[in-house]
C-alpha cells in the first residue's frame, strides 16, 4: 500500500469521475499498472475509496444536471435522466 499525496488524493478522485482503467490511471498518476491494479481492486484501499467516491459524486451532478433540464422541458434530458435511473435499477 502506498501512502497517497494530497494531489494524488486530488487525482484519484478525478479519475473515478472519469471512470478511467487501470492503464490510463496508471499513466495519469506515474505510477506502474500492476501496483494501479491492484489499488483498485482492493475495496480496503484508500485508493479504491477515492476512486469510488469520484465515481459517485460524478454520476451525481450528472443526474443533477438532467433532472434540471428535465424539469425545464427538456425531453432528451428527461430520457437521458429515465434511462440512468433505469440502468441502476
């Protein structure tokens, strides 16, 4: 386990927004695929965590966004907004 750097922190909650794989992450932060890999695949990392919550908080203003567009009358929000609950369901 490595101990992360607050820009590295920073990062990895950008690459979890972007949803980025093991190789680009890799690339982004310097470090080797196998030691992203295996940061990743470790539900107990602090790396996995951060990477999650990118994740997460992304797919959230996602939705956020749509919902608003939707609730002004934009119909292709409205779908785009149905078909992201629906998938999660």
């Amino acid at each position: 386990m490595r101990n992360l750097t607050s820009e590295e922190t920073d990062v990895i909650i950008n690459l979890g927004a972007f949803q980025y794989p093991a190789a680009k992450m890799a690339n982004v932060l310097g470090w080797t695929e196998p030691e992203v890999t295996a940061e990743f695949t470790n539900q107990k990392s602090e790396f996995y965590k951060l990477y999650t919550s990118g994740k997460d908080k992304a797919d959230y203003v996602i939705d956020l966004k749509l919902f608003e567009l939707a609730q002004t009358g934009d119909l292709k929000a409205l779908d785009e907004f149905e078909n992201r609950k629906s998938s999660r369901e």
